[in-house]
C-alpha cells in the first residue's frame, strides 16, 4: 500500500475516532426554553403512518435546535436512513443516534455514511453551540447553504463523498474556529473564495476531486497552523502561489496535482518540510538550481514532473516569399503568439504573448513530456509563407496557411528549442491591383452624372415647345373636317421632319434630350389637338400653360 493511502487510511480512522468522542460526551439536561411548539409529520419507514412531533414536549434542547434537527429529518429522507434510531420517536433528541448533547445545547451531529439523501437543510445555521458536523459518504445532493458560515463555534466541517454541486460559500470563511474543513470529492465548482484565508486556526483543508476553477488563493500563505493542503483533481490554473512558502512550521502535505496549474515552482517552496510533494499530471516545472533539486531530493513521497523547458524564436519578414530565412531579413514585431498543449483531444491553450521589437518570442517554465504547439496572428495585410518547405526546420516556416499553428514538439526536461519560427509577407501586387479597380468604376459613375444633367433641360424647354406648338396648331375647335389639316402640323412635331424645325432653338439647349421628351408630349398633345381643332380664333395657352408648369 503507498503511502499516499496511508495517510488517507490514517485520516479517515481519525475521524471515526472524532465521531466516537463527540457521541461520548455526557448529556447534561437543557434548560427549559418557553416557545412556540413546532409540529412535524414524518413517517418511520415505508409502511409508517404519519406522527406529529411536538418539539415543545421535549425539554433537553432549545426548540430552535430541535426544529433544525427535525428539518435535517425530513430533507434528508430520515426514514431511508441506514440508522435513525430514536429519530422523531422519543422526546430525548439527545439520544437519537450521532446526536451529542453538551449543558443543553447540540454541539455534535455525526451521521457519517448513513445514507441521507436529499439536501442539507439551512436550519442547521440554528445549532449555533455545534463544534462538529459529520456528514459525510453520503448521498447529498444541492448546495452547501452559506448559512453554515453562521456557525461560530465549528471546528470540524465534513461534507466529503457527496454528491453536493454549486460553488464553496465564502461565508465560511466567517468560521474563525474551524480547524478541519473536509469538502472532497464532491461536484463543487467556481473559484476557491479568498475568503478561507483567514481561517487561521485551520489544520486540514481538503478540497480535492472536485471541478474547482480560477487560481489558487495566495492568502492560503496565512493558515499558520496548515498540515494538509488537499487541492488536486481539480481544474485550477495559474503558478503556484509563492506565498505557501510561509508555512514553513506546519505544512507536511501538499498535493496539487491533476490541475491545469503552469509555471516554475517558487523558490520561496525550498524552506518547507513537506513529507508528501504531488505536482505530476500538471503543466508544473522545476528550477534547475542545484539547491532546489536539493530540496526536491529529500522529500519522501514526490510526484513531479521535470525540469523546466522552454520554446520559442522569431517572426521574420521573408522579402522573397520563399519560406526560408534568408540573409537580410528582419523580423516583425507585436506579433500576438499562443502557446497550446495537446491534451489528448486537441489543443488547449496555455499561454499568450507578442514578438519584441526584434520579432522575437519565447514561452519558457514548460513542463517537460508534453507536446506543445504555437500559433501566430497573421497581422492585416500581410500573408503567411510557405510551411516547411526547407530542409533545415531552424529556417523553416513552421505555421501552417490555414491556422497559422505549428506542429506538435515534445520538450525534453531542461529542453529549449529555438525553432519554431514563422515567415510572413506583405504581398504588394495585389494591393495596387485593389486600389485600381475603384477607380475605373468612378469614370462611370461621372460620366452617368452628366448624362443626367441635360435631363433638367427639357423641362424648361419643353415650355418654350408648348408654346410653339400652341401657336402654330391653333385653338382647339372639335371639327372632324379638320383632321387633315392637324394630321400634317402635328405629324413634323414626331417625325424627322420635324428634327430641323427645334434644331435652331434647341439645338443649344435639349439637342439630346428633346427627342425623348418632345415625343410623350406631342403626343398626348397630337390626339387632343386633332379631335379639337382648327379655328385659329381660340389659343390653348390658358389651358396648356398650367399642366406643363405643374
């Protein structure tokens, strides 16, 4: 058996000792508390029929207390529970099984592995002298109730080996007393809150396998009195907190692996005297100083991962297109660069940065063994070189044209591997063809603009025309004997004869325009004048004038 699961053996002994010292403290009769009785109705079992349980009958607690207990019950299916003895049963609470009574008053509830399944109710907040809650390797399922954090005389808090969901309240970070908190392998989520920082009297803290997130919080460095620091198999990111190095006295056990954890081991590790160091299976390093890898050598229980590697190299301008580094070409700077590890599915990233001024990049503190990758921005209005077309990898493009991502290289401890480097270009030709496109479309667009403008002439010429043709058609009389006489008048207005009788007018004026605008006009005029026509006695101007003005 490792000793790993020793120590976890040793722990759980421990607190079924605790749970059996809490149950043998003596129970003292509470004094008599005048309230409102609270009436329950439960069922004992399947087959039960439902009893009321005045808690103003009992006179051993509070009945606050009493009510919590009996909300505990019912949110927790109590007559499923694997023991229940006494439970709702007996007007002695403090008899019922993992129930421990002190001067009248709840301070120990240890009802480990007895299956409740359901919810923790939050009335528990309302046993305010408990020193210890058991509820662990269960089947609880919901929220751990921020009214918990009420609970100022708690030292022990156990909820491990649930089913329990949704983020660690920071209200318990208000239980200044607290000395063991014990919320391991559940379904929590969300960061670790700053707020258990302050938890100074704090020796256990075990928050492992669960779905944790957001780095770790550096006020841990405040609990003094820390042994173990449970936080791996988790989703945590970031460095390791340099601030752990300040418990120094007291922290023996600290596992940090199975997280998303990056970066160099702090130096500041080296004053601790730690009999378990777990770091593996996270994107950890370790320094390569000769008095850390000492420090590393006299821990007993170390899972690590290696010393630190690094990659990285430039962004150049390849002039010639080539995708090759050629003598001359610079590199390009602020260029944004990723850093990716597989993760068995794919990539994840890791880690971001941009070429200096010289194109350079580098992404160092790297765990060795894993495969990792880089991506380039291609910045706007350049193209990436061809991939990886030489024979040399140091002078070739490694991004290829589609993502712009490298391939995948495993670093070796201690590795840095300077080739990844990427061509990219400004592709001039394309540009000037672009810019010469809109101009030909310009000339015409002008050109219609100015077919456009005679347009408006017609309209005030074809006032002058109206007025001529009045004259010369006459007024209007309705005659049909006059049907020849118009025919001919009216019939050089549409035709080509007509073009030479307008052309000393209008030939200044509407010479293109008239065509099209003089042929609707004459003729609805034509048909009018020919049914209304021919004595020259009657003029059609006070008739004609106002429909061609509007």
């Amino acid at each position: 058996m490792s000793q790993r699961n020793l120590s976890c053996l040793w722990l759980f002994v421990a607190l079924l000792v605790a749970a059996l010292v809490l149950t043998a403290r003596p129970v003292h009769a509470a004094r008599s508390v005048a309230s409102a009785p609270a009436r329950i109705e439960m069922k004992r079992g399947v087959a039960s029929e439902p009893q009321a349980f005045d808690c103003a009958n009992q006179t051993q607690i509070p009945q606050s207390e009493c009510a919590a207990l009996v909300a505990l019950y019912n949110s927790t299916n109590g007559s499923g529970w694997t023991n229940h003895d006494g439970w709702l049963a007996t007007d002695t609470p403090c008899s019922w099984f993992g129930i421990t009574c002190t001067d009248g008053h709840i301070t120990g509830l240890a009802l480990l592995d007895n299956h409740l399944t359901g919810s923790i109710p939050p009335e528990l907040s309302k046993l305010t002298n408990l020193t210890g809650l058991l509820l662990s390797v269960n089947q609880l399922t919901g929220s751990i109730p921020p009214e918990l954090g009420k609970l100022a005389n708690l030292t022990g808090l156990f909820l491990s080996d649930n089913q329990l969901t949704g983020s660690i309240p920071r209200e318990l970070g208000n239980l200044s007393n607290l000395q063991l908190l014990e919320l391991q392998r559940n379904q929590l989520t969300g960061s670790i809150p700053a707020e258990l920082g302050s938890l100074v009297r704090l020796w256990n803290l075990f928050l492992n396998n669960n779905r944790l997130t957001g780095s770790i919080p550096r006020g841990l460095g405040n609990l003094v009195n820390l042994r173990f620091l449970y936080l791996n198999d988790n989703l945590l990111t970031g460095n390791l907190p340099p601030e752990l190095g300040n418990l120094v006295t007291t922290l023996r056990y600290l596992h940090v692996d199975g997280n998303r954890l990056t970066g160099s081991l702090p130096e500041s590790l080296t004053g601790l005297r730690l009999y378990d160091f777990y770091f593996d299976h996270t994107y950890l390093c370790e320094p390569s100083d000769a008095a850390f890898q000492l420090w590393l050598a006299r821990i007993g229980n170390l899972h690590r991962t290696g010393i630190c590697a690094s990659i990285g190299h430039w962004v150049w301008n390849d002039l010639d297109q080539n995708g090759i580094q050629d003598p001359g070409e610079s590199g390009v700077p602020d260029v944004p660069v990723m850093l990716f590890v597989y993760n068995g599915s794919g990539g994840q990233w890791l880690a971001g940065a941009r070429t200096d001024a010289a194109g350079n990049y580098c992404f160092d503190s790297l765990a060795p063994g894993e495969r990792y990758s880089i991506g380039f921005a291609l910045p706007a209005g350049w193209a990436r070189s061809p991939y990886r077309v030489g024979s040399d990898p140091s002078k070739n493009s490694h991004a290829d044209l589609t993502f712009g991502r490298s391939e995948y290289v495993t670093l070796a401890p201690g590795e840095y591997n300077p080739n990844i480097n990427a061509g990219m270009y400004q592709p001039a030709a394309p540009t000037a063809t672009a810019t010469a496109t809109p101009t030909s479309t310009s000339t015409p667009t002008a050109t219609a603009t100015a077919t456009t403008t005679p347009t408006a002439t017609p309209t005030a010429t074809s006032t002058s025309t109206s007025t001529a043709t009045a004259t010369a058609t006459a007024t209007p009389t309705t005659t049909p004997t006059e049907t020849p006489t118009v025919t001919p008048t009216e019939t050089p207005t549409s035709t080509p004869t007509t073009t030479p009788t307008p052309s000393p007018t209008a030939t200044a004026t509407i010479a293109p325009t008239e065509t099209p605008t003089a042929t609707p006009t004459v003729t609805p005029t034509a048909t009018p004048t020919a049914t209304m026509t021919p004595t020259p006695t009657r003029q059609r101007r006070p008739l004609y004038l106002p429909l061609m003005l509007w």
